[in-house]
C-alpha cells in the first residue's frame, strides 16, 4: 500500500511547491474539467473558483482510493466587471498587463479538499487586491519575456519576478496569490482529520 495520503488534483509547478511546504509526501493528478464550459455558465467568481476547485478534486478519484485526502483549487483575476483568464500567448499577456497597469484588481482563489473514504470535505475562499504601478510597454515586454506567465490568470507570476509589477497586495494569506490558500487548506485538512504537524515525520 502506498505511503501518499495526500493528492493535489492539479498539474501545476507552483501548486505543487506551495504544497510541498508541508513536508509530506503527495502525488499530483491531472484533472479532466471543462473549464472553458463553467466560465460560461458562472459569472460570479466566488462561485466559479469554489466549482471548479471542487470539479477537479472529484475527477481525479480513483476506485482503488481509500485513505487518501484530495486537494482541488482553481484561481481568477477581476479587473472591473471583466475576467482575466491565462493568456495562453505572449500577445494577450502583454495586453493584460496594459489593462492591468496603474489600477487595482482583485484575485479570488478557491480551494476544495475531498476524504475519499465517506465523501466528507472542506471549501474555502480567498480574495486578493492587487494594486499594480504604472507600467511602460518596455516594461511590460521586458517582464513577459522575462517571467514568460502564460499560463498564470492576470499575466503575471507574483513569486517570481512579478513582484516588482506591484505597489501594494492586501489579503490575508499570501500563498493564495500563487494558487493554493494553505491556511485554509491546513485548517480544513485538520477539520477532516489530516493534521499536517502529526503526520509529518
């Protein structure tokens, strides 16, 4: 039997770094969500990034899962009224960066943790505001070059270079900003009783 108890239903590098913070062994899962399909029909984005955070986290159970916990969580970037989705190309990266420059926004962050065994889990919900100083195009295409965040909601990777893009950040747990709220997520593995501390080695 397998020693991992713990799965992240994600493929993403930085997730998976913010969840090796904890000290524990886990394995990572790609979740096969219709992404695209839930932004259509969900415009709120509370509701949208604590859907999907739970999506993913169901589609990646396995008949053979028994004592395993599983970690979903999915992000979105507001600007005004409109979503700011990954970029996907360096082209829509720097025009969200443009829109982006001298203003606020906020990045909401939704997390979903799953106990295999009888179905019980935990959600929660983070939210961010980003004040960006004024960028110039140099800027800009200095940073996307450089940093390259096509595939980070709002164009930019604030554990990295991205940093230097902002004046301010308000929020209350900083790992949200990168995609996983881990004091959430640590409060609700322990509600499910996953205590990181006794667990750890």
């Amino acid at each position: 039997m397998s020693d991992v108890r713990l799965i992240l239903a994600s493929t993403s590098p930085w997730r998976a770094e913010l969840l090796a913070r904890f000290g524990l062994p886990f394995d990572c899962r790609s979740p096969e969500v219709d992404e695209a399909l839930w932004k259509r029909r969900i415009h709120d984005a509370e509701e949208l990034v604590r859907t999907l955070a739970e999506l993913k986290a169901r589609a990646v159970v396995r008949p053979e899962d028994r004592d395993v916990w599983i970690v979903g969580a999915d992000q979105v970037a507001l600007h005004g009224r409109g979503r700011l989705d990954k970029p996907g190309t360096v082209e829509n990266a720097e025009a969200q960066l443009r829109q982006l420059s001298g203003s606020t926004h906020e990045l909401h962050t939704g997390w979903f943790v799953l106990r295999v065994r009888d179905g019980a889990y935990r959600a929660g919900h983070d939210v961010h505001r980003l004040r960006m100083r004024r960028l110039s195009a140099e800027e800009i295409r200095a940073y996307v070059r450089r940093d390259s965040p096509l595939g980070c909601a709002g164009s930019y990777r604030l554990e990295s270079l991205g940093v230097t893009l902002f004046d301010a950040v308000e929020g209350v747990d900083s790992t949200a900003v990168v995609g996983l709220p881990l004091m959430g997520l640590s409060s609700g593995l322990r509600a499910l009783g996953f205590d990181v501390l006794r667990e750890a080695p």
